[in-house]
C-alpha cells in the first residue's frame, strides 16, 4: 500500500501538508463498499469555500484533509465497479452523490439524501458534509464511481487541456449553474458580483451561453483588472454605494436583464463602506439592479449559522433582505450548491472544442502540494488566481 | 349618456357608493384612446389588496374608485377594437397591460411597461398602478381590449357558471401562479400559507394540478373550518409556533415539496405570538418547512414601503430572513403579481368543464353595490367569504 | 433454492407456464452482479406490447419468459444493495437502467446504454431488449436495484392498492409520458387514439393533470363503453373516417388542443376501411385534429422492422405520412418508450392518496399464474381488462 | 403622396420590377385600419422560400408583389400606434400577427388566427399568407404595428450593422428556432442539412448557443467551401449515402446530439442519387444520425400539397418516413415557422454586441432593386450568397 499525504486543516488560519492514511474502500461510518474507486490524483484546486472553513468562520474540526475539486487516475476499483477501468483519467464532481436516491434520480446531486447523515448533500473534504476525505492529496477515495465519475474521452488530449479541464469539478459548473438559474441567454445583459474565481467562472459560463455584455463587480482593484484583461467589463465598487449609477457609467442604462451572487455571506460593504461586512448587500443590491421579471442566480454561500459574525441577526444566518423590492418586480431567487453532474459533461465538450478557455480566465496557477499553504495564504489576500495543485508533479 | 355609480375610498376604513363619471376612452393623463372598450360591470368582487389600501397602511389617495376585478359586457367599442363586439361576456385581467411592449409580448403582463409611468405594471382602481379607473361600479373602461379581454365562448353557459368564472379576473390565476412557481404537479404535497380567498384559490390550483395533499395554515378558525369543508388538510397556527409539528401530525412527515405564501407582508406570529405583526414570520417558516430542492411560490403581496409597520425596518421593506437556511435546502423563491392572461384561458375551461369548482371553495356571496361597504367591513373581519358585487342586479 | 414457474413463449399464438430456473445474481451473459435484488413477484401483469411479441410480429426467440410489468418483494440482496432489505415491496420499472451512464444520468432511463449491447434502452423479458428474464414468473432478478427499485412507504397501505401501483410499472408512467409530451395541463382537451389499457392509462393521466375534455377513438365498441363509463368521451371510428367530424359532433370544434397515439404500428383504417391494417392512420389522423401549435406525443410502438407487414414500405419500418399537414401546423411529435422513473414515485402519491384510481380505469382482473395463457387470449381477443397476474396467490 | 415601386412574380421562374400603389391604412380585404405605419424599406432580402414561389411549385398568382424581410424606417403612422414615431428605425418580422389572438399572447406569432383567414399564419408578399403586399418595394404597410416592429435602439449604431441586423426579420430566428428546437446547448455537437442562408443561420445559431461543433451537409460545393470558411464543418453529400460514415470520418463519432432540416421538401437525394428529388431525404437521415433521446428541429419547410412533386404521394405532401426507427431512439420531431418576435429581440442585442456576425456568415451581398431579378437568377443557381436588396441606395 503506498503512502499518502494531504493538505491538513490545522486551526484557524493554519493549513499544513501531513502523511495521512492512503484509502480504504470504505465509507466514512466505517462500512465496507464495493463502489468506489481509489484514485491517484492529477490535480486538485484550492477553492473559495475552503478559506471558509480556513478563516474559522465554521466549525470545521483540526485534522480534516481538505479540498474537494478533484481530477485524478484511477488505480484501484471495488468489486461493483462496472464501467471505469484502471489508468482512466477522470473528473470528479464536488458533490458526493449515490446516485440511487430520489435527490439524485432527479439530477439533484447536490442534495443527496444518503451520503451526508446530518443533512442533504455530500462534499469531500468539507465541514458537516459527510465525512468524506479531502482531495488536496496524493489518493481519494470516490464512491459510488460509476455514477460520480465523468470519464475524459481522450488521456493525451485531456491532459493538454488538464487545466481548463479541473475546473469541472466546481468552480465552472457553479458559475454555470449560476448563469442558468439567472436565466442567462443569448443577448443577455448580466451583473455577476465578485471577481474571484467562482465569479469569472460564471462570466465564462454567461460568454458561453450568448450574453450580449457581462459586467463584473468588486472591490479588488487587482481582481477587476484581470476580469477586464480576460473579457469582462469592470465595475469598481470602491467608487460608489449606487451600483445602479457604476453600471449606467459603463452600458447606459441602470439596470440588467440578470445578475449572479458569487459572493454570499461574506460580503461587504460598498462605496464608502468598502471593507465593512455586510452580508446583505449583495443581495440588495441584485434585485435593485435587475430589470422586472428577470432572475437572480446565487451560487455564493450563504450559512444557517455564522458564529464569526458580527451582527448579531447574521450570526444565526438571518440577513436584513429588501424583499419587498424583490416582490415589486417579480423577481425569481434560485439559491444552493449546484449539482455538477447535470453540467460537466456538456461543459468538458466545450472546453475540448477550445470554446471555454476557463484556465485563462481565472488564471489557473499550478503549484506543488507542499505549495499549497502559501497558495492559501496568496488566494485569502485575494490574487487574481486559481491555484491547481500538482501532487504528483505530473505536469511539470 | 348612463349615469355610474362606483365604490369610492374615503380614507382609512372607509368607503362608499357615489356617483363617478362615466368612462370616456380616454388614458388616465387624458390622451384620447382608440383601443378601449366599455363595459357595463356583470360582477366585480372585493380583494385582499383592496384592503391594504382601505386600512390605510398605503398612499392610495381618497376618491379613487376601487375595483381590479372585472367581468362585464362590452357595450361601447374604440374604433381599433377588432375581436370584440358589443354584447361580448368578457373576463378582464387585473393587470392592465398594452400587448405591445417587451414584457407583454414576453407574456409578463403584470410588468407592462407602458401603461403606469410609475413602474412595471398597471392594475384597475390601485394606488400608483397607473391611475385606471375601477371596477366596483356600474362600468368602467377597459384600454387594449382585444388584447386584454377574454371572450366567454358562450354566454348562457357562461352566465351558468359566472361565480366561478368571476374568479379568473384575479384570485384564481393568482392562486395558480403561485402554485406553479412552487413547482406543485402530480403527486405533490403542498403547504399553503392563509386560509383568506387566495389561499383557497391555491389550494384548488394544487388540486387541479394533481397534488396528493394540500395543507392550509392560518390562525383564523372559521377559515380553518371551511377549508376543511372544501377539502384541504387544516393546519391551526395557533396550537404551535412549530409549523413542521403541526404538519407531522397531520401528514407524518415534517415537511412538504411546495409551498405558497398566500399572506404576504402583513404577517402575523403564530403560536403564542399569534396575532401580532411579524412580516417575515411566513417567510421563514416555508424555507423551514419545504424540503430541500423544492420551491417557494409568493403570489402574498410584499411592499417597497410600508409606512404602517410597527417595526423600523419592515417600514422600508426589509424583512429579517434566515436566507441562509434556504440557501443550504437549495430552495427556489418566485414573487411578484400572476400575469393573470398567461392563465385564464385554460382555468376557463377547467371551470366550464366543471372541474373547478372554485366559486364553492372560496365561498362566493353575492351582494348589490351598496352592500359593498358592509362587505368590505365583514371581509376585514375574516369572513370565510369572498365578496361579489352585482351593481345591476344582473344575477338576482 | 426454491423452485421457480414462469410464462413462456412457445412460438405464434402460444404461451405456457413452465418450471424456469430460479434467478442467479448474474447478468445476461453470465457476469456475476453485486446489485441486483431477487424478489418474489407479487403482481405482474400482461401487456399489449407482449401481444406484438406473442402473435409473432417480432423476432422473439421461443423459450423467452415474459413479463416486464413487475411489483414483488425483497428476498435476496446482491452485495452492493445498500438501500433496499429483505421484505421490502417494491414497483420495478419496466426498463431496466443502469443509473451510471449518461443516458440514466439524466432521467432518460429508458435509453439505458449499458443494459442492452444491442442497442439504448433495456426491458425484462422482452426481445432484442437485453436479453433480462420476464417477471410473468413467481421469482426474478432485478438488477442496479438502489436505483430502479421504487419502494411502498408502508406495506400494508401497498397492499390495499396494489391493483393501482402495479400499474406504475409500464402502463401508467406511459400513458402519462404520452400526455406530458403532448403538452396536456390544466383546461386541455385532449383526444386519446386507442381505448386499450395504455390509451385508458392516459385519458386517466390527462384527468390528473387538469384536462378539461379527454375523448378517446376506438374501433371496439365494448372497450369505448368501458371508456365511458369511467369518464371519458368515447369517439366510435366505425362510424366515419373524419374523425375530425366525430369530434365536432361530441364536443362542437373538429380540433383539439393535444393527442395521444396509444395504438402505434398495428393501426387498423377508420370508417369503411375499419379492420383493414393501415400503419400511418392514427399519426395522420392526430396531424388533421390537433390544433395548430399542438403536440402529439406517441407511447404506441413504432418499430424499425415489421416483418409480418402486408405493405413492402411498412415492412422496413417506413409509414406514409402527411408530414406537410404536420409542418403547416407548428406540430411538435414525441416518440419512444416513457422513462419509468421519471413519473413513477409521483405517481405513486397520487394513486397512494386516493387521486387516481387507475386500477378501476383500465379494469385490473387478477388471475393465477396458470390462467396467464387464457388471459392474453381474452386481451387479445380485446377485453376491456388489464390482466394482472398472481403468481404466489397472495391476493387472494 | 409617393410613387412605389417593387418586385412582381410574373409567372415560374420571372420576377420584375414594376410600379406598384403606395399602401394604404388598409386590410387585404379593404378594411381601414387604425394600428397599421407606412415603411420606407431600407433593406429588403431575397429569401429561400420566395424560390418556391418562383419556381412554379405553389399556386402563387403572377402580380403578386415579393418580399416578406424588411427593415425600414416608418414614415406614416395609424391613429392607434402608441409607441412608434416617424423616422424609428425598425426589423418587421417575416409573420404579419395581430398581438391579440389566443395564438399571438402565447408568443406562437407564426401561427396568428386573424391575419390570414384561410389558415392560422400570415406573411408578406407569401401566397396563401392572407394577401399582405410583400417588402421587395420601396414602401410596405406594416399592420399593428406597435406589436410587430422591433425598434432598433440607436439609429446609427443600427446602420453600421444593418447588413447583420436585416437578418433578424426571417433567417437568423429561423435558423435559431431550428437550433432551439433541436435541443442544441453548451457543448452539443450538431448536424445541419443544407449550406444555404438559412442553414449558415442555424449554424451561426448553434455557435452562439455553445454547441462544441457544428457540421454542414450540402451536394453544392460552392457552399460547402463557404460554410468552413466561416468556420463550420463541411460534410459533402455526394460522396456518400452514408451521412454516419461521413460524420464519423469528420469527428470519429457516427452521430450527433441535436440535428437540424434547413432544406425542406426539395430535398435531393444523396451520393450516387445527389441530384435526384427525395423529398424525404433529409427526415430520414437525420433519423439515422442524431443520437438515442435526441430532437430534430425542422425549419425547412414541408408543404401540404406539392403539385410539381414527381412522387404521386410527395404531391399530396405525403412522405416514406421511417418513422419507427425515430421512435426506437425515443426522437423528438419539431415544425413550422418560427415565431421571430420571440427571438428577435435578443439576437438584435447579441449583433449590436459584436457577436453575431451573421452578415459575414451568410456573405451577405447588397444589390439595387433594379438587380432583383438577377439576384433571383444568381441564388436559383445556388449562389453562396445571400441578396439584400437596398431600393433606396441607401446604403451606397
């Protein structure tokens, strides 16, 4: 059995590389399976919701392997593994998922029933979502395979479009999620808040599916500058409390056809509140923006408890929301983690077409496995990059 | 030239029957029209809405006529009138709507861009809808009327059934947009919000879209009484501030697939709390009570600006929301006003097929036009009723 | 191991009930399975699609156990059985899916392509379907069980209707898939071609999902009183070949707004030329009666080889078709076999609260495994039954 | 008041260019209409489908004036036109509607009930379309107006791209309905029958829609060589009957996920038989090559009589169509003409975006109206060109 090693949460604001156990083909509760997979993995990203847990804005235990943005080889296999063979290379969705439930049946992967005890939806290598390893490390397993599993059509081209092709496994089609549930289409006018990685990813998914134009807002002047090297027009949220009056300067009028929240709880004040939290602006600011009858899509998280907050209300996950504002406009509110496996395969045609150049676009960065606690540190002081770890440097 | 009587508002709590002007076709700025009808008014029933404004908890100005629910005979006709004919029994939209501007030809008539300077969407006798006249009178004017009017097919069998058919000019399809924002199909288990008329209407929208059990919440008994009579499962707010209780002991799950807020921003508590003002307290019990994945229909009206609120923040239309909550089930919020014309026409049919019997559900009563002011009195006081003006004395 | 009796199909015009062997947990061509489930059929019922096979329309190799319509119990569980236990009473689609590929990903169980080397999509005895025993049997093997099974909330609630929920493993999913692709909701009037089981199926699906009409053609005058006396409008085609006319006659318009074809390839011509076998007449006839901007959603097989054919073109699959009336028209078609799993678990609530009695619709008749041979005969001889198979006397 | 001159069909294969009398606020049938504005065309196209008529193969009557794709700026205005003004720039969809029937509400504009009374749908310049005069002129009456005409946003910004916006009247929401129906998204692979205009739209369509490639097939060479210059794969007809051999050859699959018919009932036969008439050519194969749980979309046009077809049954408009085998891949079939008015506002603003460009993709040609009838000649011989008329010069 080879050795293993991971990225460790160690406390608040502390992550470090250890030996951890290398798999078992077993489920968190200690059952033996016959479903999984063990797979070397090729590359695994830092993502936005990790430094949630980073930041000790959740109740994540010290001990836990992170990460949950997984593309590996597959090098072991239970006993029902029907489909996937040894040396496949494959994308792995975020979301654990039996496949076999009702949730899951109905493409609501995101929310399945039986992988997850405490609730609804599973994760790898997250706080309250089952239990399952972290994937910022050399092997993981995968459960229930076949179903998870989305296998690349051709190793060789695969991994020369690895980089584009490790962003299935979240960011993308939780940005994409996000566009369609705002009901981005062609000809489209669409706000997206926040320049991170999961809101470029949207503005991506948005270019894909036809927007006319696509408004990017911040407040990272280093962030705003990058969205408009790849594509995106800027708003600066430094300059004003009035979004309306940014995005009237740059398209002429005030107001857009959708908008997309790639920002959630954690969000802050505008305008001369920049830097202050304020986890409902964002929301607030969404339907003030967004013409009557049109939609929001909110990818970012928003939590049922935020013990790290400072307004009291926030703490139990209760926001000051202008809803009634919402409700004059017939506005449409589509919230929730997306379910990947209704997106990837449609997203990896694109990319292997060379119509979705989403490593550019959110500056995919690779760095090995012992880079990766600078990569959380660089990421939490918000670097324009998607940070890929390479924990066999396979590509370099 | 007929003489017109109407219900007029005379400020908070009061209204009464006076002489109005009879229509001219005309715009409410006095632009001379060529696409109005007039209509004598067959019937015209008392809303939930109309009381907002006759508490006084809006700016509605004394001397408006009120009434947005319309059915009458066409008995004058615009020279662009094409379709209609005089002796025509037609039912009338609430929502007042041109046919011609983007969001009408997108079917979002309830967000007509053209015919209330104010903003998106126009309504009959409502504060800062556009200024068109009511409906609770002896006639009224109906603009855009080939585009607005829906044509009873045949009048004998429409005035046979016209307490059912009076209910397409708002409740119903206000009641059936909320449950397919909701998501409610075949086999559903709904929860509807407010045992009031729109509650009841939503109620038999589930039922004709094939739901397997419909629950009704409310603290009023006699309401709860009748919707037991009618055929849903009751629901008495007041025995629990736990709603997902009450709904186990009735169902033996804790929770439903859709629910529809059929109350709206002037919420009361529940439990020990019934009976005071709590606006988000609907809200945030159906984000606790839908299951993951499901959806939240809100046809309950919630304001921009609520100048009678007891609390500060509702005074602006902020209501204090556990988002959070709902983000982490997924869930999906659809609000605003039905576009009453992208429905009407197929619940006509079902009522004529016999198999809405909506009339009987919402507990139809017939009254002359100068019991209106009783009937807004006896509706403000919970009544299991819905109010029908007869101002001709046509049905008697 | 207990012994094992099932239909068997013994060449043109003959099936027997014969000693077969009891299941092994293997697939088709002999690869041992960790996820299929034995059961212990309870009901399993004769379908008209076994007719094409039995009167030796198709390739049907003789020794071929039938039946696809399967409700049984657990009594043996495959090692990657997580979900289901021994005991449990269970609906089986009539398509068996692997719930890991793409097709079953994304609800198109029916398309499985995985089950069936020869082509998508999978059945229990069934030619060129896979190759899986029929379920016309006292035991069977179901395999992927987590996933295809649908289990009864409670068994003994099952029990009391269990002549309903046999029906969710083929024909009412079918009949409903045939209405949702053609486009029935609330206030539709719909005209069903076939009053067989699956047209009775979709008349009763169209009733659920809010039709205001459901008129049903047959040319058999004892299954149109049937179709009568539970609800629906019969429309004899012995008395005319304009249907369009029969129609007007029974509902005053020659149109409708949505139509079923629950008769597909076998179709016999209409007035004088009823009883004379014509392939394209009932699609032709949908094109003539559907309104323009209408569906038509096709549940009747249409099959690519039709050897026993008396037309040369029909033979190879090829019909005659007005497809310029089609066009003209804006019609939308939908083919192909219902994805069970889709419908089934909604289906299910419904029939389980009382809202579809379908067992008395398509007239259930329970009958010992011994009379199956009897019962095609009378089916295909065109009783107004449902034969329903009780293999184990358990209902008795 | 003006003179007028425009594009007469003066029998099979001649077109001229006469005077003609200046519209009138009139109906076909001589009723003065309120709702109607006088055009001066800016710019009218030569369509496909004009060619029928041209080609003798419809009972069109010699003196009827050609054009149904016009964009013009109003000159004239009836007394009910609200929300237009003299000098507005504006794109007139092919489908003359009345934005009042039961069929113009539900944005089914191709299918109007009261411009054409011979049946639902009406058009300029078309035979059998209810006798409106076609746009090939110098002025052209536009009925409801407000309804129809889409305003172009900003003159001048309008007439830098003209010669991509003038698409937007017919050919590009053809080409996109087509896509739009065939199910065609981010990542799908698409098959297109026909090179032409409003096949290079379909696949300009499918480009913006995200489909990860898009393949052409033609017998015309000229066409072929076009369609990969701008950036489509060519698949060339006459080198096969096997359309899958062809494709497999060009993207290693056999089959497509979404396919799409730009040709219609002229289809020609394929590889040994490319040049013969087929008619049903194209249904069929598309059958063959789109894969299990597919949709076809089907622009082209299918006609309900053809009286120059060679087939006795193709002149009844009745096709061999091998019908069973789409049924076994559970295919879905859709007609008719595109409703523009539900498209064309969004790909107006994809065009002004800059990422659209359709002028490019179809080789949009501008001619004199006196170059008409040559334009005609030159597109008959199959000219990879598409003819925009300028009668005006306004654009010289």
């Amino acid at each position: 059995m080879p050795s293993n090693r991971g990225v460790v949460y160690m406390g608040p604001g502390r992550v470090e590389v250890q030996s951890i156990p290398y798999p078992k083909m077993e489920a968190p509760d200690g059952r033996k399976i016959e479903h999984g997979v063990i797979l070397k993995v090729i590359v695994s990203n830092i993502c936005g919701s990790d430094q949630h847990m980073v930041r000790g804005r959740t109740t994540a235990p010290t001990g836990l392997v992170l990460g949950h943005e997984i593309t590996g080889e597959v090098v072991e296999l239970g006993s029902d593994v029907e489909f996937l063979k040894k040396g496949d290379l494959v994308s792995i969705p975020f979301n654990v998922a039996c496949g076999r439930c009702r949730n899951c049946r109905e493409q609501q992967t995101g929310l399945c029933l039986t992988v997850n005890p405490a609730r609804p939806g599973g994760a790898y290598g997250y706080v309250d979502m089952g239990g399952w390893q972290g994937g910022q490390a050399e092997y993981v397993l995968v459960p229930y395979a076949d179903f998870n599993a989305l296998k690349f059509p051709d190793r060789d081209t695969a991994m020369e479009k690895i980089l584009d092709l490790t962003m299935l496994s979240d960011i993308l089609p939780t940005g994409f999620h996000g566009a369609i549930t705002a009901g981005v289409g062609v000809g489209s006018i669409v706000y997206v808040a926040g320049a991170g990685p999961v809101g470029l990813a949207a503005a991506a998914s948005c270019q894909i599916l036809g927007a006319a134009a696509v408004l990017i807002g911040d407040i990272n002047a280093e962030r705003l500058a990058h969205a408009q090297n790849v594509g995106f027009i800027p708003i600066d949220l430094t300059k004003s409390e009035d979004v309306g009056e940014l995005i009237e300067a740059a398209i002429r009028v005030p107001e857009v056809d959708c908008s997309i929240d790639c920002v959630g709880f954690e969000a802050h004040g505008q305008g001369r509140d920049a830097g202050q939290e304020a986890p409902a602006t964002v929301l607030n600011t969404l339907m003030k923006i967004t013409r009557a009858g049109g939609a929001i899509g909110i990818p970012g998280l928003y939590v049922t408890d935020d013990p790290g907050a400072k307004d009291p209300a926030a703490r139990e996950g209760s926001l000051s929301m202008r809803f009634g504002l919402g409700w004059s406009k017939s506005l449409r509110f589509s919230t929730g983690q997306t379910p990947v496996l209704r997106y990837n395969r449609q997203l990896m045609y694109a990319i292997l077409a060379g119509r979705l150049p989403i490593a550019k676009t959110v500056n995919a960065t690779v760095i090995s496995l012992d880079e990766a606690p600078k990569g959380y540190q660089d990421f939490d002081r918000g670097a324009p990059r998607k940070f890929v770890i390479d924990p066999h440097r396979t590509l370099s």
